[in-house]
C-alpha cells in the first residue's frame, strides 16, 4: 500500500468535486483500487457540504449522513485489511456531523454493511454493496457493478512483480505491461456517462514502445481527455517544501482527466501541466508553479501514439516542438550513417548479479582493459584513462556475486575476471572506437572518440570502424549544443524517471552537412586530439569546440531564433531542472536582457501589424533584485517610436502587490502563478 498525499487528493477533488456554490450531493463516486479510503473519505465529506450549501439552515441528521453514504460512495480494494480500514474511516466521517451525545443516546443509530468479501465469514449474511474486497481487474465485472458519474483514485502501478490478472489484460488489449493501465481502461466501464480522473505513471505518455502507443491511441482517440497534470518534477521534493507529494515512493505521476464521451462544447487543446522545478516564495507556504508551465497542446497532434510533445512540452514551448518536428524529418540519421558506413555498434558488457543465470566466460575480453564512464571525456580519451578489466565490478552487489563464482573472500584476491553476465557484439571493442555515455555530466552530451581496443560496461554505446572520419564526424554531431538539445527534448527518461538517454534515441539523431562542412569538422576534430595528447591535464579545446557548434548550426541552416530556443533550454532549462531554485534561470533579469527581449518583441508584433494601421511602442523597465514581478508595456498608436526604459521606483510597490493576487491555490501546498 502507498499513502496517496492529502495535496494530490485536494488537487483532483477541487477539479472534479468543487464545494463552493455547489448544492448536488447525489453524485455516485468510485475508487476503483481504494487502499484505505483516502479520495473516499475526501468525496464523502464534500457530499455532505454539499449538503449543507443546499440545507443552510438544517442540521443534517444521521438518516441523511447514511443515505450519502451508502448511496454515492463506492470502493475495490484487494487487501482485506485495507478496505476495513476504509470503512472505518468513512464511519469516522459520518459521526463527525453528529451531535455526540445524541449519538449514544439514539439506540436506532446504526452504521451501515459497507464491505462486500465473498472470503470473510465474520461478514456473512451482513454485506454490504459499496466496498467490494476484489481483485478489481481480474474478478469484477462493471456490469455487475453500480455505474458511477466519478472514478477517482491512485491505482497501483509499476513494471514488475504484475498479477496475472493484470498480465492478461495487457495482453488481451496489446498494452504495455504496467499495472495501472488496465485500471484506466476499465474506468471507463465503470463510468461510461460520468468524468474520470485517475493518477498514473508518467513514463506511460514518453514510452516509446508499440504496446505504449496502442493504450495512448485508446485514451487520447477513444475518450475526450480534458487535461493531464505531469508532476514528474515533484517525485523528489524535499520535505521542507511543503513535503513530498509522495512520501513513500519518488516515482514520477500524471493525472489524466477524462471521459468516454466527449461533452458539448470540446475543445481543440489539451490543458498540460508540466512544472521544470518547484520555486519557494515567501507569500506561501508550498509549492509554487510558474503559469508559464501551464500549456494548452493540440488535441489532433496529442492524438498521434508516437507524438514526442508530450516530452517536448515539459521543458520547452510550441517553437520547441516545431523545430523537434523539423529537424525529425531530416532524412539521414546517426543509425543510417552507421549502416550506410557499415559501423559496428552496441552497448558494453555487464558483470555478473544476482539476476545472472547463465555466466558467460570469455578469455578475449578478459585481456582487454576496462574504461569506466566517469573516465571518458568529450570529443577524445587517451588510453592513460584506461584500468584493469577488475574496475568493471564496483557495487557491492557485483563485488558478492564474483567473490562467490571463484569462491574468494576479498576482492583483492580475485583473478582476472573472465566472466560475464552478459557481452554484446564483441567486434564494438574493437579500436577505433566512439564511445557514447548515457548519461549527462554539467548538462552536456559525451561521445568520445578512442583510438585502441578497450571493454566498457552496458551505460555506454560503443561504435566502430576503421574510418577514423566517420568516427569524428559523429564525434562532432553527439558532442554538440543542438545533439543535447535534440536528444533531452525527445528522451523518453531524462526528466521524468532516470537521467540518461538510451541507444535508440541517439540513433534518432539527424545528421546534415556538406562535403566542405565535413572536411571541416574532421580538421578541427583531430586539433583537439592533438591538444590533449600534447598534454593530457588538457582535457577542452574551448576555442576548437566552438568552432565546431558553428559549423554544425550553420550546416542545419538554423534561424535566430532557433539558436535562440537551443540556448535557452541548455542554458536555462537544464539549469533550472539540476539547481532547482539556485538556477540561473530565477536570477534578476539585466537592463540589457530586458532591452533584447523588447527589440524582438517589438519587431514581431509591428510587423505583425505591418498591413495595419497599428504601430506597437515598448516601455520596458528597469526592474531590481527584490522586484517579484519584471514587466514590459505595450503601446497601441499609430506612430512608432523607440523603446523607452523606465526604473522601476514607482512600481516596486505596486509590483509587489500585484504578485499576491497572482497566485491561486490549486490544493494544500500547491499554487500556481498566474
């Protein structure tokens, strides 16, 4: 069981619950995998407000508190012990709006059979309808079950240790195998008529996988979704923040809203909450996220089961997606260029673990020596960074298993290792070599050209081939600003769950330069070689490298403002995802960043209006450390002039005032700026 937070109950209640003004307290509600009743007792208290708002000047008897009940409240919940728990939680409720001493005087006062457990005899002959003890997926059928005009709820999820329940219906409907997608099917079951929100992993919207895009066609083409909240960033909170989201696991959620029908009057966007991080202020005591965060996507492109904007929308904007787009369809990639240059490529080997069942001994890799990834460096490494095959195995566990297999007690008396969990293609340890590292050290992508044979672990995507140029070409592309860019926006990991790029998505990367372009970009590779081997304690070639983001930008024929986006998220985005509030990104904005900023703003919207008789004036001002609020004023005349610069002295104040009213509370420690 994991406690579902009291802030994301809040959240989703206020949307699809609200009390304020509201007076229907007849609205039958379903948790489909309840746990201990948290959203139940939640939706039961909110009935009776609204019962209240309908009744103000009656006071609610016990007659009534029981027929809410029993008549809107609805649980499954497997574990026994857990749905007890959810009835005496909802007792709780009701007894809270009663007069204690009535209570016990009132012999007729009888709480009402909530649990339905086929296997509890203590029950049997007293069941009741609303808190079924199923297994929700593979023993209920909605037609037996009471439709609802609510499903809410935080249904299990995850990859591993799945029910065969839920393994068949994964398989039955061709679904990725993770436990909460079947939950999210059959609501719609359950509620054919009514709204659905439901907490699910996030990893199911970037999941690339075809059993992933087959349940992403089913919701988005075969239900009207309203909006989906991607909390991803909150996984880690500390707790000091207004506490974790989730306290007992740090795995990233969404919330979907949806319905099987689609209601009168649709919308052609998708509401999207994707926050970068989670900033402090001291007007609130919680979580603030910037409405910047807040995007409306279109429905027709989030319809698409192998859209990337669900990813690309969490760190940039609709220009973001367009240039994804554009540079997706650039028809050469890093897998084409390896197939038509006939490279040989794979990730490295794998010591052995605990999930080993059948080692493999190998002597040829045994002799090699081992890189470990922290050791390869951008663009080129020496074989100086090279150790011993024994550096393969660090970790505890890995330590254990090899002292096991040759029956040693310490790891010093170990021989050379020979034997693997698993090795790959041999023929990709062959030097010359790329070395492409999953990971991200100071924001940046790291591929590094090695020039002699060396073994390397499964986090790392080795290429070969005796060209060196192909080599440094790739070298060149994967180590560039616009790689990082491309490949951030599009993993289906980074950011949302582990902080790396996968294999298939480097060979997604496009490649586009001219003979020129790639002459140059060979010359330039080879001068940082040489610098490094010259003297290894060099490990950047600032002014080379530079030269080489030129070429590669230039051989894209990228806009201003496309470099503009590219800048932006390396130097904003991914600081503000690894420093979180200490990011550059919420440093004070300068007079000169603030006068760019009007220039392109200024010529945008006049030629805009080109046509027109509209000219567009710009007053910016001059805003200070302490100002909470930047601001930038726009002047409708029909006479252009200059950009006028402000300080702020008269504003501060007001500045200050207005960003209270800026921020609206969406549940307990969560707000959003406006």
């Amino acid at each position: 069981q994991f406690y579902t937070p009291y802030t994301l109950v809040e959240l989703i209640l206020n949307d699809k619950l609200p009390i304020k003004d509201e007076t229907n307290h007849n609205v039958k509600i379903l948790d489909p995998a309840c746990g201990s009743g948290i959203f139940l007792v939640e939706s039961y208290k909110r009935l009776i407000r609204r019962w209240k708002n309908k009744n103000p000047k009656k006071i609610i008897t016990f007659k009534e508190l029981n027929d809410i009940l029993v008549a809107n409240i609805f649980g499954i919940e497997i574990d026994p012990l857990a749905i007890k728990v959810t009835a005496f939680s909802l007792y709780l409720a009701l007894v809270e709006h009663l007069n204690p001493k009535k209570l016990w005087i009132d012999k007729t006062n009888k709480f009402p059979y909530l649990i339905d457990n086929p296997k509890d005899a203590s029950i049997k002959g007293k069941e009741g309808k609303n808190l079924w003890c199923r297994d929700t997926i593979g023993e209920v059928n909605p037609d037996d079950f009471e439709k609802v005009n609510l499903v809410v709820g935080n249904p299990p999820f995850g990859t591993k240790k799945l029910s065969k329940s839920i393994m068949d219906y994964c398989v039955k409907y061709n679904f990725g195998k993770e436990m909460v997608l079947p939950f999210l099917h059959k609501s719609v079951d359950f509620c054919p008529d009514g709204n659905i929100a439901l907490i699910f992993n996030a990893k199911v919207l970037t999941n690339t996988e075809k059993p992933f895009q087959n349940f992403r066609k089913w919701l988005l083409n075969e239900n009207y979704v309203e909006k989906v909240y991607n909390l991803s960033i909150f996984r880690k909170i500390p707790k000091n923040f207004g506490g974790q989201l989730f306290t007992s696991a740090v795995g990233p959620i969404c919330i979907a809203y949806f319905q099987k029908n689609p209601p009168q009057k649709t919308s052609d966007t998708i509401e999207y909450w994707a926050p970068k991080t989670y900033v402090k202020s001291n007007l609130i005591d919680g979580v603030l996220i910037d409405s910047t965060d807040i995007k409306f996507l279109p429905r027709i492109e989030c319809q698409l089961p192998d859209t990337k904007i669900w990813k690309i929308a969490m760190w940039g904007n609709i220009a973001d997606f367009h240039l994804i787009s554009k540079l997706s369809k650039i028809h050469s990639n890093v897998k084409s260029f390896i197939k038509e240059r006939k490279m040989s490529f794979g990730v490295g080997l794998q010591p052995l673990n605990k999930s080993t069942i059948k080692p493999i001994v190998d002597n040829d890799i045994s002799n090699l020596k081992f890189i470990r990834p922290e050791r390869i460096s951008k663009y080129f490494t020496p074989d100086t960074s090279f150790s011993d095959i024994n550096s393969a195995i660090k970790d505890k566990e890995t330590i254990a298993e090899y002292l096991k297999y040759y029956k040693k007690n310490n790891i010093f008396d170990l021989p050379q290792i020979n034997v693997f969990r698993r090795l790959g293609k041999k023929e990709v340890y062959k030097g010359p070599m790329l070395l492409v590292k999953e990971g991200f050290k100071d924001n940046e992508f790291c591929a590094s050209l090695v020039n002699t044979s060396v073994a390397y672990n499964s986090t790392v995507l080795g290429i070969h081939s005796e060209q060196l140029e192909d080599l440094r070409i790739l070298s060149s592309m994967l180590n560039s600003k616009l790689a990082a860019y491309y490949l951030l926006m599009i993993s289906s990991s980074w950011g949302i769950e582990r902080e790396r790029i996968k294999p298939n998505e480097v060979y997604t990367l496009p490649l586009q330069f001219s003979e020129p372009d790639f002459k140059d970009l060979v010359s330039l590779h080879e001068q940082i070689e040489d610098t490094i081997n010259i003297n290894p304690l060099i490990i950047r070639d600032a002014n080379n490298e530079k030269n080489i983001e030129k070429i590669i930008l230039r051989s894209f024929h990228l806009s201003q403002r496309d470099i503009c986006l590219i800048e932006d998220f390396l130097c904003q985005s991914i600081d503000i995802f690894y420093k979180k509030e200490k990011s550059i990104a919420f440093h004070r904005v300068s007079a000169d960043e603030n006068m760019i900023y009007a220039k392109m703003l200024h010529q945008e919207l006049n030629d805009f209006y080109s046509e027109a008789n509209h000219k567009v004036n710009i007053t910016v001002y001059d805003v200070q450390r302490h100002d909470p609020l930047n601001l930038v004023v726009l002047h409708f005349c029909n006479t252009e002039k200059s950009i006028d610069v402000k300080p702020t002295n008269e504003l501060s104040s007001l500045l200050k005032e207005l960003d209270k009213y800026s921020i609206q509370e969406k549940g307990k420690n969560l707000y959003v700026q406006k």
